[in-house]
C-alpha cells in the first residue's frame, strides 16, 4: 500500500490473555486495532532497504513504494517471531 492507504495492526486476543509480550514499544498490548496512514515502524524496519529491495522489487513486479506489498512479498520466507502479516481485502 502507498502512504495514505491505510494500515492497521491488531493483536489477537488469545495472544494478550496468553501473557504475550507487545511486538514494538510503540504498540502496546491492548484489544483494540492500531490505524495509521503509514506503515507502522516495527513493520517497516522488516523491510530490506537500498539495493537489496531494488533487486527484491525488480525481481517480483512491485514498486518500491508499495512498502506492505514488499514487506508482504517477504513475510512467508522471513518473518520475526509470532509475527504474521496478512493482507486484508
């Protein structure tokens, strides 16, 4: 998604009542979705940068700036953690 497209970011409630501990310290645990217009820091920080994403792009169609589909792109061979990303229609 480009900036202004909208993301969130939600923790499963099993996850919190679980003890789980939060991904970032700026996303705290709590039941309610995180929205931003941006891609959320923890999130961009998994995403390869300079030359290593120009190579990524080129190869699978996406443009540089689309920063979810690259980080989307990428989160089924290499994610941190319980963390999973998911596209949602």
């Amino acid at each position: 998604m480009a900036p202004g497209a909208g993301y969130s970011f939600r923790y499963y409630e099993s996850y919190i009542a679980a003890g789980g501990v939060p991904v970032s310290v700026t996303l705290p645990l709590r039941k309610e979705q995180y929205v931003s217009d941006y891609l959320f820091p923890f999130f961009s920080n998994m995403i390869p940068e300079g030359a290593n994403r120009k190579m990524i792009c080129r190869a699978l169609r996406i443009d540089e700036k689309d920063l979810f589909g690259v980080l989307y792109a990428m989160a089924g061979k290499d994610t941190i953690g319980a963390v999973n990303v998911r596209r949602i229609a």
